[in-house]
C-alpha cells in the first residue's frame, strides 16, 4: 500500500476536513485551536484544506485540543 | 496543549508499542510491512521504538497494509 501521491492527498483532505468538523463542533476557531496546540493559524487552514501531511505529535495535540479521541479525526 | 518533548516521546512511544502489536497479530515481519508501504526496515524499527514522529500519510498507509482501521492504532 505504497501511497501515491494521488492516495496521500485524499488522507490529507480527509483528515482536514474531519479536523474542521471536529472544531467547528468544539466552537473553537482556527486561531484559538493553533493557540491551543502552539501551531500557526496559517498551518490549521493548511491542515483543513489538505494541504499538509500532519505529523503524529501534531495529529495527538489536535485531538487533545479538540478533547476528541485521536481515532475520532479518522472516523 | 503543546506538546512538550516528554509528551511528544510517549505519543510516540505508545504509537510504536501498538503499531508492533498489531504488526505481529497480523503475522507481518518488519521486512514485509516495510515492503507494503514503501518504507524502509530501520524505519519500521525506529518508529516501534518510539522514535518517529510519523506522518499522516504512513499512519495511512500502515494501517491499510496492516487491514485496521487507522483508529485502531490510537487504541
């Protein structure tokens, strides 16, 4: 299951669009979640249009921000 | 929640503790999932010794080589 690039950037954007949904449930903005998580705005609006292969420290931050579980960011 | 090194390292090492259990129930030696997703063996090693911060797009990648949902990794 070697990912192409094609492959990579569906999980990119799968995993950004769950990110959005995730916060905008959790009432933050991007702002306060990069605060949270001592990320720039700039990069969460990457991450949330798919433009970033998020790291798996970065992936724990978020969800721990979010108080979601981390499995809940691929469901 | 910014992650300090500490957290960052036991994200890391709980990670790599759960990818090798899941990697041995599936039968896969660190050679043949290697091979599957396009990694390098001492990678595969490095990451379940806690010492890859792994992209999103291997965490992917592993878990469809693996045939678990990516969540699962995070359990």
């Amino acid at each position: 299951m070697t990912a192409d690039p094609q492959q990579a950037r569906e999980w990119q954007e799968g995993f950004g669009h769950r990110l959005r949904t995730l916060r905008k449930e959790s009432g933050l903005s991007q702002m306060a979640l990069a605060n949270a998580v001592g990320l720039h705005p700039t990069y969460i609006s990457e991450i949330e249009r798919g433009q970033r292969n998020v790291s798996l420290v970065n992936i724990r931050a978020l969800a721990a921000a979010l108080r979601v579980p981390v499995g809940s960011l691929f469901d």
